[in-house]
C-alpha cells in the first residue's frame, strides 16, 4: 500500500499565446478551474495506476475542496486522513499554458500550509503501515521530516519528489531512499547544471553522498536519468505530441512507484512510469489529464 503525503490546489488555468510580461495585460482564453495540486495529482496517478492509496493533505472548509474530495473517492482514493481545515481556503494554482506547451505557475497555499506535525502525528498509522511513502515540496517542511522519520522507522521506502525546487537539509535528504528531481530541481539541490549524461551523473553522485540510493533525474521529452548506487543512464521516454505537460512529473511519480509496489524492476517500472506520463502530455490539464492502468497498458502494448 502507498501512502502520499501533499497538495490538494484548485488550479486556475488559462491558455496564452506566451506568458505575459510584467506590466502587460493579455488576453488569454479556455479559461476553467482544474483539480489540482502536486500530492493530490500524485495520489490520483497512483490511483488510477492500480496501486492502494491513502492520501494525507488538508483542504478548506469551502465547495472545491469537498467536490475534490469527492472525486478522490471516486478514484478509489482513501481520504479519511485528508483534513478539512476551519476558516481557510482550500490552495489554489494559477496556471498560464503557453501555445508551446509550456506552463508558468503561481501558488496560494491556503490549506495546504496547514499539514504540520500535529496532522501527521494524527495520521501516523497510514505512514507506519505503508509500503512506500511519497511526498513532494508544496507543504511545510517539518512536516515533510517527520513523516519520512516515521516512515523510516516502520521500514517505509520513501519517496521524495523535490518540486517545486528548493534547498533541502541533509537531515531530509538522508531518510530518502529515492529521489525524483527534474533538472531545475536537480540543480538547486546538488549545485550541478544538468545538461547532459556526463552532469546528470555529477548530480547523481552527489545526491548518492548524502545517503539517497535510487536517484532519478527527469529529462522532460528526453525521458530520465537514472543512478542506483553509481550506476547511471538514460532511459528514454516514449515520443508524443505534446499539448500540455502539467502534471507530467506527477503521472510519472504516481506511475512509478506503483509499479515498484508490485515489485518490477527499476527498469520496468520507469517503462510504466513513461507511458502513463507520455499519454498526460497529450492531454490537457491536470488530475484530469492522468491515464488509467488500461490505458497505460494499451499504449505499452501497441
Ligand atoms: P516535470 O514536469 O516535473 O518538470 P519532466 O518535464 O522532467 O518533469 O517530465 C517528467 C516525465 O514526463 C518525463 O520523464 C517523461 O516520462 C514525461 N514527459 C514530459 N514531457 C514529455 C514529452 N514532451 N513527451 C513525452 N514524455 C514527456
């Protein structure tokens, strides 16, 4: 069973032909309210993938954060540790999608800076009795520690998805047994600008020094890079025609740590992982853009 520990955002999206300029006004159009957010894209990946979810986030007390609720459950998602948080707004994400395919975000935490100690001291049992614990960076950090301590302590693998890209301490760094940054990420974490093979495994080694022994680098169409204990290389990803890459980190995180719950390989779990990202790109928006298990195995199948 996977534990997710994270983000739940409303995201407001609106396509651009570019991103506007600071003092511009633009005019976009397509706008909608998508669901969102890094953790809650993540558990739905996994969700949809096949694996058993328990999701630990917090909402607002207001009407998107219970109709996103609603549809965790819909996608089979355990959210009895998802908090509603008394006179707060669910988070929400601005979201500009340029006609490159390309997206800016901006971020209003809201609820989401509620998930503290005290949420995840209440949840404890879904960490302990998990088999992998997945989180990302869009909640506050002591939070993030301690659950990867807990996890730690009940043999728990952790998973740490370092987005949206900050620095981190060793303390974190050094209770994860996989990382799974993009380049950015990458970057700001080690101090390494991943451009290539030869740089992408520089990063690796540095993120192996600080005790992390599966180190994934995303490569966007390139695929990713991939080190275990020193060893690295790329693994390509599947060619598409991207429309719109929100939520393609997410799918891959979701999709791979699913099939690692079933015991693939590395090597056959990123295969999985690729798949169902690629199919995201081709679709717009968020938790709505992520494949289910099927449509992920017709795609590897074809
Ligand atoms: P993030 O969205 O977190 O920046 P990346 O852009 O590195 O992450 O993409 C994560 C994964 O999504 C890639 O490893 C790949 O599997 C898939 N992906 C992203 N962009 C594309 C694309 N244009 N075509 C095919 N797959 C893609």
């Amino acid at each position: 069973k996977l534990t997710v520990l994270g983000s739940i955002n409303a995201d407001h999206v609106i396509s651009v032909p570019y991103f506007a300029k600071p003092g511009e006004t633009l005019t976009g159009h397509s706008y909608h309210i998508a669901y969102g957010g890094k953790g809650a894209n993540q558990a739905v990946a996994a969700a949809r993938l096949g694996a058993k979810v328990s999701f630990i986030g917090c909402i607002g007390d207001d009407d998107i954060g219970k109709a996103m609720k609603t549809e965790f459950e819909k996608d089979g998602i355990n959210t009895r540790p998802i908090k509603s948080i008394a006179n707060e707004m669910t988070g929400i994400a601005m979201i500009q999608v340029a006609e490159s395919g390309e997206n800016s975000i901006v971020i209003s935490a809201g609820a989401n800076g509620h998930l503290d100690e005290a949420v995840v001291a209440e949840f404890e049992s879904e960490i302990a009795q998990a088999d992998y614990l997945l989180m990302q960076l869009e909640t506050p950090l002591p939070a993030i520690i301690q659950a990867a301590k807990i996890a730690k302590e009940n043999n728990t693998q952790v998973v740490l998805n370092p987005a949206p890209a900050r620095e981190l301490p060793d303390e974190l760094l050094s209770l994860l047994d996989m990382i799974t940054p993009n380049e950015t990420e990458a970057e700001i974490l080690t101090g390494v600008k991943v451009v290539d093979e030869a740089s992408a495994k520089q990063a690796a080694q540095i993120f192996h020094q600080k005790g992390i022994q599966k180190v994934l680098i995303t490569l966007g169409s390139k695929g990713v890079f991939v080190s275990e204990n020193g060893q690295g290389e790329i693994a390509a990803g599947f060619r598409v025609n991207a429309v719109d890459t929100t939520a393609a980190g997410d799918t891959f995180n979701g999709g791979l740590v699913t099939a690692m719950l079933e015991d693939k390989p590395l090597d056959k779990a990123i295969r999985f992982a690729h798949a169902a990202a690629a199919i995201s790109v081709t679709r717009k928006g968020a938790q709505s853009s992520i494949p289910t298990r099927q449509e992920t195995l017709d795609f590897l199948s074809q």
